[in-house]
C-alpha cells in the first residue's frame, strides 16, 4: 500500500484494490479514488477536485468499501478513522485529537497522523505503532518528539504487512 502526500492537509492511500482520499483538497490537479474520507467535521464536503469516487464518510460508523474496512469514531468535531487495508491496521487522526483515545483505540500497525498540534510520544509509542507516517503543519516537530533526528521528507510511503519493521520507525511526509 501507498501513502502519498497531496498537500499540506490531505494524503492519498492506495491499496492493492482501493484507494483513498483523506480531507481533500478544494484546488490543485484532480485526484482519483474510490472513497473520500473526512477527519475534520468543520470542513465542507467539496470533492470537485476528485474524481471516480463511489463513496463519502464523514463520521462514526463501519463501512466497507472494495474489501477495505473502516471504522470511524467521533473525538470532539473530529474523526478518528481505523482501516483495514491489504491485511495492515491503521489509524488515521488528527494529533489533537490522538489524546482523547488513550486507552481507547486498539493498538494499530500503522499510525497516520495530521500534525495539527504538538503530540505527546507516550501516548504514540504506547499504542505501539510499527510505522508512524506524519504530515501536517507540525510534522517537523512531532518527528523531532518520536526521537528522529534527521528528518528527511519524501512524497510517498510503501507500507506492506510483510515488510513492517520490528521497531516503530518515523515516516515524514512533505
């Protein structure tokens, strides 16, 4: 599966069968995926910009799209979304909203977190994630917090269920 960053507030997930558009953006080129997914409650549904889309999800609930799963909980105005995807668990927040669950997400393989504020390692290394992919407006910050030392962006990340590292290593997208 890949993880690529669109702009500074959304990404693209790509699995084998399915892809994903997570808070899309409202100008640039468009974009295809199959489903459009919203971690933001305050943001107006507009996918003017994405194309070939089959399905929305703003909000707590269980939806399957393609064989993906997808779970979504409610965090204030905000959404915590876990998915399924390729056989890898992820999470997918906002770092303001990260907080709120201790305790009370499951442990996923792989934490996909919009930096819109600072983070508190604990509760990441505690949901014991093996891949952290970050992005957002802080994500300099946040990978600094998670020990990484040099940061080095890249647009895209390759995650694969056979190929998780034993220790949870940092991805910043950018």
């Amino acid at each position: 599966m890949d993880i690529a960053i669109v702009n500074e507030s959304s990404i693209k997930i790509r699995g084998k069968h399915v892809g994903f558009i997570i808070d899309p953006p409202i100008d640039g080129p468009k974009i295809s995926a199959d489903g459009v997914i919203y971690l933001s409650n305050d943001l107006p549904v507009d996918v003017s910009r994405v194309e070939e889309y089959r399905v929305i999800i703003k909000g707590p609930g269980e939806y399957q799209v393609s064989g993906a799963m997808i779970t979504g909980v409610k965090a204030d105005k905000e959404y915590v979304y876990k998915i399924v995807l390729d056989d890898v668990q992820i999470l997918v927040a906002k770092a303001s909203d990260i907080s709120k669950f201790k305790g009370d997400m499951d442990s996923s393989e792989v934490l996909i977190l919009n930096v819109n504020s600072e983070i508190e390692a604990s509760v990441i290394t505690n949901m014991e994630p093996r891949v952290v992919i970050l992005y957002g407006e802080k994500k300099e910050e946040a990978a600094k917090i998670l020990g990484k030392s040099e940061i080095k962006k890249t647009e895209k990340a390759t995650v694969s269920k056979e190929q998780l590292p034993e220790m949870m290593e940092v991805i910043v997208l950018g």
